[in-house]
C-alpha cells in the first residue's frame, strides 16, 4: 500500500514538472498580459489597463442558494487556491459582513435575480453570461468581490465557472482565445486549477507587481517575476 501511495505521488509530480517545463516565458509574459491588463466587460471598470489584485487579505463567505449544497466543494478550491498562490492571505469566514468576496452559487433561474439584488442592488441591472464576477477595484487593490456561480447545469459547468470567477475575483479578470493552457479562455474545456494559472496568480501576487501598476512599469521585471513564480509551483 505504502509503495503504491508513492507511485501515484511520484506521478503527480513528475506530470507537474513536466507541464510546468512546457512553458516558455514569452507564453507566461503573454498570459500576464492578456489576463491581467484588460477586462472581459471592459465598461464595467474603471483603468481597465492597470493592476488589479487585493492587498489585503481575502475573507470568503458562500451563500448556498441552489438546491444542492456546494458549500464544501466551494471551501476545497479555496483552501487550494491558500496552498498555491504565495502571497495571499485566504480564508473561509462564518458571516457576509466580514467577507470582502461573497460567492452566491445559484440554480439558473435564480441567476438575474441574485445578480440584480445581491451584486448590483438595482432591478434594472443585466445579467450577462453563463457565470458572473463583479470586482470593485480603488487605486490601492480590489476592495471587494462578488461572484454568481450555477449549480444546476451540469458539473463541469458548475466546476469550471467556480475556478474561473473566484480566480477572475482576485484580479486576472480578462478571457484570451489564445490561452489554451488556461481556464481564462471561454473556448477551452479545463474545469480546474491548471499550472499555467497558478503560475499567472503568483506573478500577480508576487510583492513587487502592485496595485495600478501598467504593463510598461512592470515590463523590465515581469520576466524576473516569471521565473520565480515558476520555481515556487507545488
């Protein structure tokens, strides 16, 4: 049993090394870029161009409204994001009015209503898309996030837009058809974490990418940042 455990671990880490070793840093460098510097609904923000991350720590509650309870999927991507973003202080609280990133996850025909009252508080308010985020950024870091996430549509729906919208929360909040590696890519199929994420959010998340930074300041150092980010994957 012992020997087989070993197997299965030894595994797992040789395909992590592998697909991390498949990344150049012009691929890493364009991904920043395309994900980090640009918004999928570019007329919801203002300085869509700038750096978007929170510089405080993230405090999440779950507000179940579906059908089936997700809760505890939800609480297990978020631990995962805590063990793999360096640099970000995450953690699940017991009440909204101490969470500064609210998940509302929903059956559909709930979607517009939630997105109406709870997001946008206003009755007129669209409700775009199969999944939602909105952020609220300041010059100083995002100050709060919310996202709308389906339950009932199938689980790799459910999985992909609960990877997709919390990770989008945190600041990389563009979609690029040219990030194949990427969950940040409509036209992709992967529903998880992948390396090449985890690689975007430790750059975001490294302490000399700041909030309001463009991409011409962070130019010089962005390939620096690259490198280590890549040699910190676990």
């Amino acid at each position: 049993m012992l020997l087989a455990s070993l197997v299965v671990v030894w595994g797992a880490l040789t395909v992590r090394a592998q697909a991390v070793n498949t990344f150049t840093t012009e691929e890493l460098l364009q991904g920043f870029e395309k994900t980090v510097f640009g918004l999928e609904y570019r007329a919801w923000s203002w300085r869509p161009y700038m750096v978007k991350k929170y510089t405080k720590p993230v405090r999440f509650f779950v507000h179940n409204h579906a059908r089936k309870e997700r809760r505890p999927v939800v609480g297990r991507f978020i631990r995962e994001v805590r063990r793999k973003v360096r640099g970000l202080d995450v953690q699940m609280v017991n009440a909204p009015q101490n969470a500064n990133f609210e998940i509302h996850v929903v059956d559909r025909h709930q979607y517009g209503d939630v997105i109406r009252r709870q997001i946008y508080k206003d009755p007129k308010a669209d409700a775009p898309g199969r999944c939602l985020v909105r952020v609220v950024s300041g010059k100083d870091g995002i100050k709060r996030s919310a996202a709308v996430i389906v339950s009932d549509e199938g689980e790799f729906l459910f999985r992909r837009c609960l990877v997709e919208e919390i990770l989008q929360g945190l600041g990389p909040m563009n979609d690029d058809q040219a990030l194949t590696h990427s969950v940040f890519n409509d036209a992709s199929r992967h529903s998880r974490f992948t390396v090449f994420d985890q690689v975007i959010l430790n750059m975001l998340y490294d302490r000399r990418v700041r909030p309001g930074m463009s991409f011409q300041q962070l130019k010089a150092i962005l390939p620096i940042v690259a490198r280590d980010a890549l040699r910190g994957i676990r």
